[in-house]
C-alpha cells in the first residue's frame, strides 16, 4: 500500500516506523528540516520538507497515487 503522512511527531513518526515494518511504501510530508532528517536518517522513509497544505509537497508525495493519507499534524 501507498501512503502518504503528514506529520512526524509523536503519532505521525510512530506511524512512519510500524507501517515501515509491515513492508508498506510510505512518504513523510514534515514541516520541520531536523524531523525530516531524524526520521530519514532512522528509518530511511523519503521525507519532503513541506507543508501538508501546499499543494505542491503534496503532489512531490505522490497523494495521486496514494492509497491512503494520515493527517498526523498537530493544527
């Protein structure tokens, strides 16, 4: 399954790493630069540094082709 996350926090990063394991392709939208290269750097997941609003990120995701997306942002 495709998905993408917006959000690496708490819940969104914990996300990334359970759906890792169980084989799925997953990408991180994070607004957050050192969110973005802490999840990476742990995980190898592909994290876009962007907004979950700008429309631009989303489509540099992939939300096309997505099967699903977690809004995991805290606003």
């Amino acid at each position: 399954m495709y998905i993408v996350i917006t959000g690496g926090g708490m819940v969104g990063g914990g996300l990334v790493r359970m759906l890792l394991d169980n084989k799925h392709d997953v990408v991180l939208v994070e607004q957050n630069k050192e969110i973005c290269d802490k999840l990476y750097a742990e995980t190898g997941v592909v994290a876009i540094n962007g907004s979950a609003t700008s429309i631009e990120a989303l489509n540099e995701a992939g939300i096309n082709k997505a099967d699903v997306l977690v809004a995991a942002t805290g606003q």
